[in-house]
C-alpha cells in the first residue's frame, strides 16, 4: 500500500490557503441533501458537529455520556496555545510551528503543523465570540501563561477549567444546531462498528447504552473524534471512560493505525496511593510556571521538606537544563523524574515522587496571589492528599495521559477508508512522538471547527455517492457481528474473574514494558504476555446481565477486548522503532546524557500499521517524513 498525504504544493505558509482555494465546494442548497455522522462530542467532535451544521448539512451526532458535556475534554485544566503574540515577546506562527516540530521530536509532519500554527490565532478569535471566559489582564486584554517547551508566554487560560470553559462554547454551538434540528444528538450511544459500501465508510452500528439495542445509522460520510486511549494503560488521568473502541473497529475495517507507541507521561501526577486505586489526577502542567521541582541531594533523606535546606536540594531541571529549567517539555521532564527515583531520591511512600515546592512563589506573590492562579488546582490536590500545598510541597510524579498515536489520516484528516475521517486525539495527530502542553485543545478545535468543515465538503462535492439505506447487506452483516461479539461476552461466566481484574493486569504489563522506559526484552515479553492474557479474557471473564438492558459491566468488557488487542500492537510498535524519539524512550538508544537518541536514517517516517486478520501480525507501511523548515537536529533544551 502507497501511503499519500496529500500534502499541497507550495509554499509552507501558503499551502492551507491555497488548498482552501482549490478544494471543490457544495452549493448552499445541495449542504442539505447530505448527511454526516460524528461520533464523538468533545472538543474536536463537538465543534465539527457544530460546523457542518452551521454549513447547512445534517448531522447525527453521538457520545456515550449522559451529555456532550461530560466528554473527556472537560478535565482540561491548564489551557490552550495560539500565537498571538500578545505578549510581544517574539512569538509568531513560525515560533509555534518551530516548537511544536522540535516538541515533537521531529516526528511529525511539518504541513499539518504550520497549519495547526496558522489556525491557532482563529480559534482564539472563535471561542472569544462564543463567549469563553478566558482569563483576563487588568485593562481587558486577554493573559496569556508559559507551557513547556517554549520559551514565550502562548497559552490562554480560565482558571484550571479550561477544558470546561472551551466545551461550554462547543456545547452551545451544537446545541443551537440540535434546536434547529441540524443536529439529531444520540447520548448515551455507543458505535461498535464502521459500515462500509464499495470501500467507502457509509454508516456506523450503535448499542443504545441504556435498551441494549443495536442499531444502523446511514451517512455520506463519518467522522470520529473519539479521543485518546490511554486509558489501555488502566491507571490514567483520563476519564475512566475513555477508551479505543471506535478507531479499532475502524481499524479492523481497513483504517490504518499511525504511532501507536507514542504515548505521553505527563510528569506532574499525584502518585500512586495503593494497589485498589483506579484513576490517577494530573496537576496541571501550568504548575511549572510557579512551582519548582526538586528532590533532596543525598539517597534515602527521609527528612521532612521543611527540615532540608536550599543547600542540601537538587533542583535537577533549573540544574540540568538552565535555558528551559522547570518548562521543559513533558518527556524530558518525566524522565528525569523517574531517573532521580531510581538513583534512591524520590519523595513520598514508596520513593515514587518529587516535589513541586510553591514556597517561593507564595513569598513573591502572596498566598492570593497563587490562589488566583491556580486556587481551584490546589483545593482538589488537598481533598485527594489531605495535604495543604500552601504550606507543603506538592509531591508529584509521571503518568499516562495522552496518546499521541492514533488512526493514520492524511492532509484532509481523512483515514485510509475513503469517506472516514478522524479528528482531536482519535487521530496520529500533528504532535509527533511528543505533544508539548495546551497544544491538544488547540488541534482539536482547529481540526473541529476549522480543517474538517473544508475537508469534508471537498469530499462530498466529488465522491459520487450511490444512495444506501441500511437495509443494504453490509448493516445487516455489521449489526449480525456486533451481536454476536456481544453475545459472546454475555454468554460466558457469570462469577469468576472480573473484567476489571484483566485490565489491570493488561495495565501493569503495558507500563512496565512500554510505558516510560523500553526495551527489546521487555517488548518480547510483553508480546509473548498479551496474546495470552487476551486468550484468558475470553475464556474466563465475568460478565453479569445480558446485552438487552442497561450493563456497564458488558461496555467494560467491549472495551477492556479491544485494548486487549491494542496493547499488543502498540509493543510491536514500540519494538521495531529502535531508536528513543519523544515519548518513545527505547533504553538502548540514549546519549551520554542520558537523552533520546534519535535514528534519523532508518526511522524518520510515521509508523503505519495495517489489518491483516484475527491474531496475524499488522503489516507496517512507513511514511517517510522530511524537514526542510525546522532542520533535523538532536532536541536540546539546555
Ligand atoms: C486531566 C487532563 C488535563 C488536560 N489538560 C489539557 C490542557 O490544559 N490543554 C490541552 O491542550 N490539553 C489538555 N489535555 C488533553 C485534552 O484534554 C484532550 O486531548 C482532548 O480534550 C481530547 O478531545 P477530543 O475531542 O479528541 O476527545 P474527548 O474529549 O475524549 O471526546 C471523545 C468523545 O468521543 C465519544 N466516544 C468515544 N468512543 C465512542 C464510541 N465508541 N461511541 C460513541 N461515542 C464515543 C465520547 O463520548 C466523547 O464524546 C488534558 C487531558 C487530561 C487527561
């Protein structure tokens, strides 16, 4: 197969423009004769949903949650990028574009990030008129904050809600197109499949999440903005919820699946408390503008933070990396904090920790003043730790939290499916092997209200569609697998081994062997571990209730199956990759200083992995990337 990005000619800054240009429109009258399905109603989801239907064309939009309100997105706390230079302090649209190819360790494509750049200054524009209470400087101009990996202030903020604030703005867009009826929203509906008519994508089949009922939805075209799948690691900071179902079945139809072994630590978590815990809560990367990290200088100092002087600390970022110091990018900072806990100095039970100390900045700014910042982030540290941060270090450490790999999509964000398109975390994204923060809100909203919007009217305009119904054999084969996929899971134990009990163990298998640090032996391991552990699942697991009635336990189960085999393709993606880029951080391939070795040679390409049958090894198509604005060069950030 011959991967094309279809990345337009011309000038890098021209290229969106000119594509825009080029692209083949529908007429206003002819919107409404086609019929789009998103599924998904996040940021990404939610604001395409919201723009097809303000175009004209009609929309079903679908979630799994009670409300598009209740989508991932709303945990975003720290806030989103856009160079607006508001700041005047060099930023640019070529600035962010520069820092998010860097960021990412060169393994993104460099066309979707200057567009990503281009369009980031809009979606603030977009979200403002929508009334999104962004955070605000004294004479009315909008503040901006600094994120890691750059060094200009870029990231506009509300409060720790961002991600709350941002969905609000999407939520009323579309339920404006749901009053006029553009939009016919299903809830609590989940797709378990992707229907395809002559190769092209022509509908989804759904499970009513509260009858059990199994459904065929019919459209000209489907987009999933699905999110990310972290949570194939079980401990993460994303919604329990989120999960990998609809880009794997996707996947299974022929959708390629792009990197699926970049994964993101982010480095400020509270750690691990214990062995029943199911959910792990970030605090915010934002944190690092004020708060500093350190960790005592000797082995094994059990001394209260208070009682350890300036002298006898090891602020090992400001120390290791003097031009970024604590706004390091997110993998640099992760691995430095896990290496300073295996060298004997973590903080906290089990030594898994470092400090995030805001002693200085509540002498700089007074307690209101970080209370202003960061109050609400705070408050919710101190109900999870029973600490208070004011007065005691935060003590912190690195966790899964965003999956930069994801369906492989092209220029247009379309998938290898002709007619799928994929948008927000759900797709291999513009952020290479290492997203920098608040740059997640800023792709999936350019990709929401802006790139798909274009990209989806060019398709319609020239796909020649045949009319189909979902009387059409290829719904009636689809609903007849899902049902009996379903049946399956309902129709083994009834007591026995929970599906909670093989996903943690997926989990532990998943970040002792490809989280943070990797290597070829564990990979094998974990290859030999996987295929076994999901042959267990199916043999073995407990699934209460039937399939014709409310059963989380049987959504688990759907989803917990498909990480199951997930898990195992990111570990052969992790283990051809033999190099470290980003959050890909192979133990073999490391620099003196301990850095990611990059192989520039033989892996500068985006892994992409095709379907090849129940338990066959996917085929790897590489599509090679090249760098002629941001030269390929080891990351520094010293
Ligand atoms: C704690 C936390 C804080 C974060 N803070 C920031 C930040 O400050 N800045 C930043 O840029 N990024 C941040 N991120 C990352 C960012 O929040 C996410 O990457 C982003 O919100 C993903 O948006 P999305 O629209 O792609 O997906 P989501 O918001 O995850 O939405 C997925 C949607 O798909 C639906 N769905 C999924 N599967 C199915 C299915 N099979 N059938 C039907 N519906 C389905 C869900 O119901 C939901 O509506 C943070 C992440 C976390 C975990």
């Amino acid at each position: 197969m011959q991967l094309d990005a279809h990345i337009p000619d011309g000038p890098i800054e021209k290229k969106w423009d000119e594509h825009r240009f080029h692209m083949k429109l529908v007429n206003p009258a002819n919107k409404r004769k086609f019929h789009v399905i998103v599924v998904g109603t996040g940021l990404a989801g939610g604001a395409a949903a919201a723009s097809m239907a303000e175009l004209g064309y009609n929309v079903s939009a679908f979630c799994f949650q009670d409300s598009p309100r209740r989508a991932h997105s709303i945990a975003a706390q720290g806030g989103i990028n856009a160079a607006k230079n508001y700041q005047n302090d060099g930023d640019s649209i070529y600035r962010l574009f520069y820092d998010t190819v860097k960021g990412g360790d060169f393994r993104a494509r460099e066309a979707n990030v200057y567009r990503l750049a281009q369009i980031s200054v809009n979606i603030i524009d977009q979200c403002v008129a929508q009334g999104v209470p962004f955070a605000r400087e004294y004479g009315g101009t909008l503040a901006n904050r600094s994120f890691g990996g750059a060094q200009v202030s870029r990231t506009f903020y509300a409060r720790g809600q961002t991600g709350q604030q941002l969905l609000l703005g999407a939520y009323q867009a579309l339920e404006r197109q749901i009053g006029l009826g553009k939009v016919k929203m299903f809830p609590r509906t989940e797709m378990l499949d992707v229907v395809l008519i002559d190769g092209k994508a022509r509908g989804i089949i759904t499970r009513n999440l509260i009858t059990g009922k199994i459904e065929s939805h019919v459209a000209d075209a489907v987009v999933l903005a699905t999110g990310g799948y972290g949570n194939v690691f079980f401990l993460s900071t994303n919604a329990k919820g989120s999960n990998t179902t609809a880009i794997w079945r996707a996947h299974r139809k022929g959708a390629l699946f792009a990197n699926p072994c970049y994964t993101q630590i982010h480095p400020t978590c509270i750690p691990v408390s214990g062995d029943y815990q199911s959910k792990l809560t970030l605090m915010s990367e934002s944190l690092r503008n004020d708060g500093r990290i350190w960790v005592p200088l000797k082995k094994g100092d059990t001394r209260s933070p208070d009682k350890i002087p300036d002298s006898e600390r090891d602020y090992y970022l400001e120390r290791r990396y003097p031009s970024f110091g604590n706004l390091v990018p997110r993998d640099v900072a992760s691995r430095n904090a896990k290496q300073v806990c295996d060298e004997g100095r973590g903080v906290g039970p089990g030594g898994l920790g470092v400090y995030l100390d805001f002693a200085d900045a509540v002498k700089r700014l007074g307690e209101q003043g970080v209370r202003e910042r960061y109050g609400n982030l705070f408050e919710m540290y101190e109900r999870i730790t029973g600490e208070n941060p004011y007065q005691v270090p935060m003590r912190i450490y690195p966790a899964i939290h965003y999956t930069m790999g994801g369906l492989w999509v092209d220029y247009n964000l379309q998938s290898t499916i002709p007619g799928m398109f994929v948008g927000g975390e759900a797709n291999f994204s513009d952020h290479g092997a290492n997203r920098l923060g608040a740059s997640a809100l800023m792709q999936g909203l350019a990709d929401g209200y802006f790139v798909l919007p274009s990209t989806i009217g060019n398709y319609l305009a020239q796909a020649k569609l045949d009319k189909a119904d979902t009387a059409h054999a290829a719904f009636r084969d689809a609903e007849k697998e899902v049902r009996a996929r379903t049946d399956k899971l309902t129709a083994g134990k009834k007591a026995g081994r929970s599906v909670d009990s093989f996903h943690r163990e997926l989990g532990k298998i998943m970040w002792d062997r490809c989280g943070m640090a990797r290597n070829a032996p564990g990979l094998q391991d974990a290859l030999q571990k996987i295929p076994a552990l999901r042959e267990q699942f199916h043999a073995q697991v407990a699934v209460t209730g039937s399939g014709e009635e409310l059963n989380q336990q049987l959504e688990k189960a759907g989803r917990v199956a498909d990480f199951l085999e997930l898990g195992e393709l990111m570990c052969r993606d992790a283990l051809q990759r033999e190099e470290s880029c980003g959050g890909h951080f192979r133990e073999e391939y490391q620099t003196p200083e301990g850095e990611a070795q990059r192989n520039d040679d033989k892996f500068c390409y985006a892994a992409a992995w095709e379907w090849k049958g129940e338990n066959q090894a996917q085929a790897l198509h590489k599509e090679p990337l090249s760098f002629e604005h941001v030269h390929l060069t080891q990351r520094s950030y010293k």
